[in-house]
C-alpha cells in the first residue's frame, strides 16, 4: 500500500486527497489549550503541562504496555507508576520540541500530509481514505487536530533523534574491542569464609545487645501501617452478562473493517543463507553465488529435505537448526530484494536471491492473499470489545456513585453487594508487604497510603477503578528494645560474622604472595578450592555464588595470569578470594560470526546512550516543576 502511495503521490486523485486535507487541518486546526485550565501538573520553562495531557498520555502508554504484554499487562502495569511515566514523557517531548526549534527544526504542512497519508492504517486499496482517517481517530477517541498536532512533534522529535543518532560513529577497532570486554572468557577459583560458620561460636551479651540498638535504632523501626476496604469494579466481571445488539456489532464491523479487520498478503517462507562478508572481494562472492546454485540444485531435486539441507548449509544461525523457517511475515518486514521475491514466488517454489547478507535459496511454503475478515469471523471479537467499553463505562460510573454514597456513610459492604460484586477487607500492611495482591498497585497504593482514617477515594478516575476506605493508620515508630530483643541479637551475630569471616579473609589475603601460594594458604586452613568453568565477563553468574559483577570486573583488572584478585570479595554477608586462572579474548573467528549482530546492537547501545545525555543536558538546564499532590490527586478522589 506505501508503494501503491508513493508511485501515484503526484496523481490528481491524491492531490484531491491531499488538498482535502489541508482544508480539514486549516478547519480544525492544530493543538488544543482552549479548555485549558490554570492548573498545571508541571511547567516546563513556564510552559504548562495539563491534566487532560497527562491522562491522554498515561491512557496512552497503557494501551502500549497491554499490546507488548499481552495477558501479562496487568502484571506489568501494577509496578509501574503510570501516571509519573507520562509525566516524564511529556517534560521530554516538550524540551525536545523547543530544542528543535531553536535549532530551526519544523515540520512542513506538505511533509506532514505526506506521512499521514502513507500510514497504512488511513489508507483504503493503497490510498488515504479520509472516512477510514477518521474512524479510526473517533475509535482512538483523538480530534485530527490533536493527532496531527501530535503527529508533527513526533517527526520533529524524530528528526532531531536522527541528528543526534548520525552523529554515533563506532570505528570497527572500537566495536572490536567492546566486543572482547563484553567476550573475554575468565576463568576462576575461590575459597568462600560463609558467616554461617562463625555464627555458631557468637553469644553477644545483654549489654553488647543494648549498645547495638542504641547505636542504630533506625534498623529496627517498623514502618507505616494501614488497613482498608476496597472494592474492584472490573469491568469484565460488571459486563459479564453484557450482549450487545446485532446492531452495534454491525456498526462496529462497518466502522472497522477496513483498519482493524483487514489483513495484507502473508507469506510463510524458508531459506538457506550463504553468507557473503562485508568487503568481500569479487572471488569470494563469485564462490558463495556457486555455492548457493549447487544448494538450489540439490533443493530443487525430486524428493529433496529442504531442512536438512538447511542444517547443513545454511549460514544463519537464527533458523538452520528449525529447517531455515523464517515464520509468517507480511511486507515490509524483510529487506526489499529478499521481499520481492518471495512475495512474487507460488508455494512450493524454490529460487534463490541475492540480498546484502549473500544468497538466499528461498522455499514458499504457504501463501495468504489480502483479505478481509467477515462479519460472522469478527463477531466474537466485537462482542469481547464491545463488552469490555460497556463494563469500563459500567465501572466509572459505578464507582463513582459508590464514592458518593460512601462519602454520605453509606458501608462499602452493602453497596458492592447490591452489584453483586464484593468489597475486601485487608490486614494491617506497610508498602511492599502483602495485601491480598492490591500491594503490587503502585497507583493505589500511593493513594491509600495519603487517605485519613474514615476517608474514602477513588483509584484511578480511569480504567478499573478501585473504591477504597481506610480504616485504620498505624504510625512509624521505633519499638522498645524489649519488643525487639530477639531481632536486635540475630543483627548483633549477623554483623559480628560477617565481619570476622572478612577479617579471616584479609589475614591469608595477605599470606599470598604469588599464585602458587593459593593452594598453600587453601590447604593449611583446610579451606576448599572451588573451580569455577570459563564465562564470558558479561556473564556476571559466578557458579556455587550467584550474581557477582564485582568479581569479573575485578578479574579483568588482575595485570597477570594466573593472578590472584588483590582484595577480600563480599557477597551475601560471606566472603571470598578469588584466584584468575585464565583470561582469554575471543578469536578472529568469533568475531567474524558475531560482528555484524554485535555491531548492529552496539551502535543501536551507543545511540541510546547519547539520546540519553541529550536529554539529560536538556532538564539540567531547564526550569522544571512538577506538582506531586496534584499528579497524585488525578489517581484519586
């Protein structure tokens, strides 16, 4: 469809489309603020940041997070503060904006038409649709305004991002060497002083146990309590008994089908990659291509295992080992040439093409036209979206007079009753402890943890809301020493182990001299030797340990090997010497394979980084203010 709109972009049916456009844009305008109030959320350089952006974009970002996650968002969504995260994306995307153009960055009404329509969800047989354009905003709940508006800080913000990303040069020396920090395989062995073994001679006395509190009463203050009752409306369980009428599936489908029911030509394809490298000579190419014709050959012979010969011969390691199998894709997702082909190709066929990776000898297992679905294969998912709007809607409202009534001192109780759903009463919990699973709700629990005993609110004004009471508040405090006697005594031979088990360590630490005295110093402390197999530095597991960064970063330090790291090691409370056994950089072979996947990633790394410091610079020199009790306040009520 984008080839379809680039060959005719200059056809008078597009330029009709395009002029109408332009009147939509100059009718609606671009932007909003003409409801704004003068409450801002934060203020960037004194611009305003309001809550209705806020919401839009928090709205925004959930719809993302539940189409990466699929099932799993609602796991995902409970530890993020979703409305902090649209904050933070605002403040950028604002201070990318002004830095763009104070660098004289904009973004043409032509360039803007120009990529609205090549979004292949606006078009209709390959060109923009203006009634498809705006179903599908009513369907985001978006004004063309807004979006446009939108539409065009995103290119900009895009444009600016690629100046700062072309300017990310990695030579092949320094991709090299990042390659053999990140590869280098060290090998190690250690002695390990566990705590747990000088535990079992410490008897700390009333006295030592009385000094220890005194000294750090912090370690022992138990935090903030509360206990409330909360109702969930969930809108599946409020719609669960929801049909909606063959008529609003119809309009539904009429509305839609177009965009969301209707799917480009597919093909599922295998291949069988010989590689050529970047810089090959004329020779080398000239021997894959001969390569890859005999493969053809033999791939095209009667009775043929076309996997097998994959595993064989096939140069990408992604797929050799699953017959070559590339899956399902559909345009625009393989590089052109390799695209070209096969989409022109009949199943069953086999060819080969040639593409900047080297030669491909390509099979087509299935085909799939463009298609789309009918109204009777849409029904079920209709229904499911349909229901799901009506018990979102069913849910705000209410929740909202449920607020209302508990506000006038109606119980929780017998209003979630009379919907049929249930209202829960938590123990006493401090942040992070359990609660019945609502303490993975960052959102919620910020709120209930502002509330009053006797007060109720609101969590959030959107989506699933909560109606939650709190019905008691336990303060912070510090617990006399009799109340915690026994955890004070546990802390006392926890610290007291650990650091003889570290001071154990330091007296042999200084018996080695070189690494033959390793063994010697293992052996007259009747310590065992733990060998630990080769891992690569990025590979921070430490096996018989766990998670140790500090122990291979230090390892590649060590200036000979075989060497011994030159300090005591902590992890866990436990501590250890480590011996370097080995250290070795990966060869020109590993790097040959690798090279092209690493440096792709590497640079993509690198590019990351200097977006990041971009925007840092930016907030460091700018006027920022965000107002925490209002942002929190849009998550209750």
């Amino acid at each position: 469809m984008l080839e379809g709109i680039r060959r005719y972009q200059y056809s008078w049916p597009v330029k009709l489309t395009f002029g109408f456009l332009v009147l939509i844009m100059a009718f609606w305008g671009f932007g909003g603020g003409l409801f704004n109030t003068v409450h801002p959320i934060a203020t960037v350089n004194g611009q305003q940041i309001l809550g209705d952006q806020v919401d839009r974009e928090a709205n925004q970002l959930r719809a993302s997070v539940q189409q990466i996650y699929g099932a799993n968002a609602q796991a995902v969504l409970k530890n993020i503060n979703i409305r902090q995260e649209a904050v933070e994306r605002l403040i950028e995307s604002q201070l990318v904006g002004d830095e763009a153009r104070h660098l004289g960055i904009s973004i043409s009404d032509v360039a803007l038409q120009d990529k609205i329509a090549k979004e292949p969800v606006f078009q209709r047989d390959g060109q923009f649709d203006f009634d498809t354009y705006q179903d599908v905003l009513r369907n985001n709940n978006l004004l063309p305004a807004e979006y446009e508006s939108e539409e065009r800080d995103r290119m900009i913000a895009d444009t600016l991002r690629n100046m700062i990303d072309n300017g990310v040069q990695v030579s092949d020396d320094e991709a090299r060497h990042a390659y053999n920090l990140a590869n280098e395989k060290i090998g190690l062995r250690y002695v390990e002083f566990a705590a747990s073994d000088f535990a079992a001679k410490i008897s700390p006395t009333e006295t030592q146990i009385a000094d220890y509190y005194k000294k750090f009463p912090e370690q022992f203050r138990e935090p903030e309590r509360i206990k409330l009752t909360y109702v969930h409306y969930d809108p599946l369980m409020l719609a669960a008994r929801y049909t909606p009428p063959d008529k609003d599936v119809e309009d539904y489908y009429k509305r839609n089908a177009s965009t969301r029911f209707k799917h480009g030509d597919v093909v599922h394809a295998r291949h069988i990659l010989i590689a050529v490298p970047a810089g090959a000579s004329d020779k080398e190419k000239a021997a894959a291509k001969a390569k890859a014709e005999d493969v053809l050959k033999q791939a095209q012979a009667k009775g043929a295992d076309f996997a097998k010969l994959a595993a064989k011969y096939s140069d990408d390691p992604s797929n050799k080992l699953q017959g070559g199998d590339l899956g399902t894709f559909g345009r625009g997702q393989m590089v052109k040439p390799f695209e070209d082909a096969v989409f022109a190709m009949k199943p069953g066929q086999i060819s080969m093409v040639e593409t900047h990776f080297g030669f491909h000898v390509v099979k087509l297992d299935e085909s799939v036209p463009a298609a789309t679905d009918t109204l009777a294969e849409s029904k079920l998912k209709i229904i499911e979206e349909l229901r799901t709007q009506a018990g979102a809607k069913l849910g705000r409202s209410a929740a909202q007079e449920d607020l209302t009534s508990a506000l006038s001192g109606g119980k929780l109780e017998d209003l979630a009753k009379k919907r049929g759903i249930e209202a829960i009463e938590t123990p006493l919990f401090a942040q992070g402890e359990p609660a019945g699973g609502i303490e993975q709700d960052r959102e919620l629990m910020e709120a209930a943890f502002k509330l009053e005993t006797g007060q109720s609110a609101l969590v959030p004004e959107k989506g699933a809301p909560y109606v939650i009471k709190l019905l008691a508040k336990e303060p912070s405090r510090i617990p006399p020493l009799k109340e915690v006697e026994a955890k004070v005594r546990d802390a006392v031979i926890r610290t007291t182990s650990q650091a003889q088990a570290s001071q154990q360590a330091q007296k042999i630490l200084a018996t080695i001299k070189s690494p033959a005295d390793f063994d010697k110093a293992a052996a007259s402390n009747k310590l065992a030797v733990k060998n630990v197999d080769p891992l690569a530095r990025v590979d921070h597991r430490v096996e018989g340990i766990g998670e140790f960064p500090e122990v291979t970063d230090a390892a590649a330090a060590v200036p000979a090997i075989p060497g011994v790291i030159d300090r005591v090691m902590e992890h866990g409370g436990n501590s250890y010497l480590f011996e370097v056994t080995s250290r070795a950089e990966p060869t020109d072979a590993d790097w040959k394979t690798a090279q092209k996947d690493f440096l792709q990633e590497y640079v993509q790394q690198r590019r990351e980084q200097a977006w990041t410091r971009f925007l840092d610079s930016l907030k460091d020199t700018a006027k920022i203010q965000i107002d925490s009790d209002q942002l929190a306040a849009g998550s209750s009520t």
